[in-house]
C-alpha cells in the first residue's frame, strides 16, 4: 500500500457505517473509497473499486461477515478489521482470516466514540503496516500497449489460478498487448464473480476481457474467463478452429470449473505449438495433472515460483511431477508469454 489507505467499509447499520466512514476520514492518511450495506454490495464494490483494506461487520443480512471472509479471501485476499458488536464471533472472524477484530462501542458518547474512532484509526495504521512489511498484495504495474508483432501463429494460453490468482492474474493480463494471443482463464470463483471481475479487468487491460460463453471462440486479443458456479469449461475443436465447451458436470478436485478439466481438454484437442499452459497461485493440487498432460503433448507450460506465490500450492504440485517447462515469478511471466508468441509468429 503506497500512499492514502484506500478503505471500503461494511456494514448495514446506518449509524455505524457513519462513524466510521468519519472516524477515518478524519485521519489524512486514510481514504475511505466507498461503503456498503452487505456482502452483496461490498462484492461489487470490491470488483469495481478495489481497495486497499475492508472494515467489515458481523451480523448483517443475507450473509454474516464469517460467511464472507470465507468465500472471499480465497480468491480476493484484501486485508479485512472486522468491526462488530458480536464479540463471541471474534475468534471465528479472525480463523476466516480477519486481520484483526474491533468491538463496537457500547458507550456511544462522545468520548466513548472519540475513543473507538482512535483505536480503529490505529487498528488500521498497523494493519496497512504489517500488510506492507509481509508484501501481501500483489502490485499490479500499468498494461503495456506495444504490439507483439506480425504473424500467423493462431495459439492460445490457458491459465489456471485459485488462491491469491485474482491479483496474479490481472498482473499478467495488464501486461498484455491488445494484439496478443488469446486466453482461457479457469480461476476459483465463486458464481456472480467471474462476471465482475472480467467485467473490471476489461476497463483496466487492453486485451478485451469478458466472462465466457459457450461455443465462444478463442481469438486474438479477448480473454475468456470461465464462469464460476456448476459448469466445467473445456476447450474443443469445431471447424478448424479453438472454441470452448461450457457443460453442467461433477466437480473435479472439488472444483467447477476445474484448471484440471480445462488443461486436459486442451491436451486432447491441440498440438504442441498450439497452446501454453500457465498455472499460478492456488491451494491444492488442481490443474497439476492437466497441465502435465500439455507438456507430454509439447505443449509449453509455465508455473509460478514459491516465492511470488501466495499460496505455493497447485505451482508446486505441477513442477514437482514435472509439468512446468518453466518455472518463474509471477513479474517475469508476461516476459515469458510475449517472448514466447513473439518467436512463434516469425
């Protein structure tokens, strides 16, 4: 976090959202980016602004603020303060991955809220500092615009991703010239999110980025994004050219869309020169056996190393079975894609 600490803040009391939205703003180093009034809100605030850190509340409708750090973090890890009246849930906050947990003051005079408005602005201040010192977040640098030059190579990448693949991800597409190959993108999600955030990363990229469809083709400068929820995405052949299967199927490794499914249809269908196959971050080992079986057709495959990895778990599955050709951190994997279509269209 460089600069102002951008802060989304949640919760659905009207009363508390007001104090602390001006506890913080009080504070110049922190810029409260926007509010919401449930999980459903601060999704779509999350895909569309992107902030820095989250105050969150417990007790909200629809879906509790445990419920919510659970499906979140996983695939958008954003340091949360939980900021409740329910005390008895602080240790179920904090094991979904609350940073910290503040009570909501009891006392609402105005001393008593001048002393809860100090201690969050402080529970703030160290979070932002310990996030900083521990690199959690990954910087995302701005989209490169240089073409990738002329040529007929008409391949794709696929990339698979969970944990911490949200921010990877959108490092290397922002990488990204408007001309380059096409992708296929499986990254653990749940439903409704994969369409905001190909929604978010198509107004920061200069590729086009859209949620798939089925029967969508793989083109030049368009990233498919598979959809979360209940259907797998494989990628099939149809009249000469790459297109993609969206098909209502069990989960694979405990994941729909699976990285695993997506890879080893695409070891079915294309040569080696066809495709390259990226896996990044993630728990588990989804995406490891698949991305072998690209290799053993020729395909050329890529895995994040340990140390850019947030969870080094799928990258490492897959080198250690001796499917990644390369393996390398997650700054120097667009390098990797550009040089590599740049020597395939010559």
């Amino acid at each position: 976090m460089a600069g102002r600490i951008r802060v989304l803040v949640v919760d659905d009391s009207v009363f508390f959202r007001a104090a602390i939205i001006r506890a913080l703003s009080a504070d110049p180093g922190i810029d409260v980016v926007g509010e919401a009034y449930d999980p459903y809100d601060a999704r779509d605030k999350i895909l569309e602004l992107s902030p820095d850190m989250m105050t969150l509340d417990i007790e909200m409708p629809y879906m509790n603020g445990v419920e919510f750090l659970k499906v979140l973090l996983p695939q958008w890890p954003i340091p949360v303060l939980s900021v409740s009246s329910a005390v008895h849930r602080a240790p179920d906050a904090l094991q979904a991955g609350a940073r910290d947990f503040l009570p909501k003051p009891t006392d609402r005079s105005p001393d008593g809220m001048q002393k809860f408005s100090e201690e969050l602005r402080r529970r703030i201040h160290k979070i932002a500092e310990n996030t900083r010192n521990s690199q959690y977040r990954v910087p995302l640098p701005q989209t490169q615009t240089a073409a990738v030059g002329e040529g007929q190579f008409e391949g794709f990448i696929a990339l698979g991703a969970s944990t911490g693949g949200t921010q990877s991800t959108a490092k290397i597409l922002r990488a990204m010239p408007r001309d380059m190959n096409g992708f296929v993108i499986v990254q653990h999600m749940p439903p409704d999110f994969t369409r905001m955030y190909a929604e978010n990363l198509d107004r920061d990229c200069a590729m086009t980025v859209r949620e798939a469809n089925d029967g969508d083709y793989i083109e030049q400068g368009v990233v498919l994004i598979a959809p979360g929820g209940d259907r797998q995405c494989e990628v099939v052949r149809r009249g000469g050219r790459f297109c993609l299967h969206l098909y209502h199927g069990e989960k694979v490794n405990g994941h729909c869309p699976s990285v695993d499914v997506l890879f080893s249809s695409v070891a079915k269908c294309a040569t080696g020169k066809d495709a390259v196959g990226v896996i990044l971050t993630g728990m588990g080992a989804d995406g490891a056996r698949g991305l072998l079986a690209m290799r053993k057709k020729g395909c050329y495959t890529v895995g994040q190393d340990e140390k850019s990895s947030i969870v080094y778990g799928m990258p490492r599955e897959a080198y250690e079975m001796g499917a990644v050709c390369r393996q390398a951190e997650l700054g120097g994997i667009a390098s990797l894609l550009l040089r590599y279509v740049k020597e395939m269209r010559k």
